[in-house]
C-alpha cells in the first residue's frame, strides 16, 4: 500500500524513456539535438538508441584479471599486510598465554586452580600434566 501513491510517477518513467528526439540546423547553421521539434518544423526524427543487452557484462575488475592486469593492488596490499599484523599479535598473545599456563602448571605449589565461573578445582597429578603438555604444545605452535 505504500507504493501506490508513487504508481503514477513510476508509469511515467517509461515515458519519458522513449521520447522523441530531433535534429535540426538553426538558422545559425549550428546541429541541434532537442526533445522539442524546431518553430519551423523541419527536423529529422532520431530514433532512440537499442536498450542495454540483457547479457551481463563482466565487471571490469574480472576484465582485468583475465588480462592479467593488476587491478586495486594497493587496497589489496594494504589489507594483506593487516591481516599479517593481526596474525603475529594473536599469534604472541597465544605463546604469552602458552608460556602463564605452563609455569602455572610447572609450580608443585599450585594445587588449585580457578574457573570461569569463580570458583577453585583442586588439580590433581593427572590434570596438572595434562596442562603441562597442552601447554607445551601451544608454546611449540605459537612461540616458535
């Protein structure tokens, strides 16, 4: 229902794609290309030109790319190089937490350990090496 007060300006487009064209010489002998016919009346009628077809046309940066061209290189480098620095940060941020949970789980003193939640979970033997070697691994993915 919201559309229906723009129905009519919508109809009128089409119109106004297919009005007439004209070509006259004014009487300064200049062409002349105009929606209205001149005073005189002599004028040639030009047809308008074919629409678009309907075949999608690649986009210029596929155009490109298929020539071999390089195309928003800059952009793409840019971005790149980023995501390289957002990589290495996580990267040392994961071996920092790597190397805390290793020594957490390396000091024999430590026989509690905190959750999320708050609240203690006393470490047994078994969990503490568990912790120890999932810490070595991460150290040895993030660290080196």
């Amino acid at each position: 229902m919201r559309l229906f007060p723009l129905l009519p300006v919508l109809l009128m487009f089409p119109a106004l794609a297919s009005a007439a064209m004209y070509k006259y010489t004014d009487d300064k002998g200049r062409v002349v290309y105009s929606e209205r016919p001149p005073p005189s009346g002599e004028a040639q009628l030009i047809k308008p030109p074919p629409p678009p077809a309907s075949s999608p046309q690649p986009a210029a940066g596929a155009t490109a790319q298929a020539q071999g061209e390089d195309t928003n290189s800059g952009v793409e480098d840019d971005e790149a190089a980023r995501r390289r620095a957002e990589s290495r940060r996580i990267k040392t941020e994961n071996c920092a937490k790597a190397r805390k949970m290793l020594q957490m789980y390396s000091n024999p003193q430590n026989r509690l350990l905190k959750r999320p939640d708050g609240s203690y979970e006393r470490v047994t033997d078994e969990r503490r090496q568990q912790g120890i070697d999932s810490a070595r691994r991460s150290i040895q993915e993030f660290c080196d």
